[in-house]
C-alpha cells in the first residue's frame, strides 16, 4: 500500500502550535507514522502483532 493510499491523521501527541506534528495511519498490518511538514520523506511503520 502506497502512502498516497493511507488515511493519515493528526496524533493527539502533535503539538498545540502546529509546528511539531505527527500523523499516523492504521492498517490491519501495521501502525505508519509520519512528519506532517515531511509527508514526501520516508515515514516508519510499527507492526500490530502481540
């Protein structure tokens, strides 16, 4: 799945000002993470098992 594809939010750890924030996008594989003010950069993903 390419990250175009992904439904990418605003994580409630983002901070307040709009400066430092982090998206993240869930799939039934894995938990993306991106930089909002980087979204063409490399983003990680976290698996979801156990």
């Amino acid at each position: 799945m390419s990250t175009t594809e992904l439904a990418w939010f605003k994580s409630s750890y983002s901070g307040s000002q709009g400066d430092s924030c982090v998206e993240a996008a869930a799939t039934q594989q894995a938990v993306h993470v991106r930089d909002s003010k980087g979204i063409a950069l490399p983003h990680f993903a976290v698996g979801r098992d156990g």
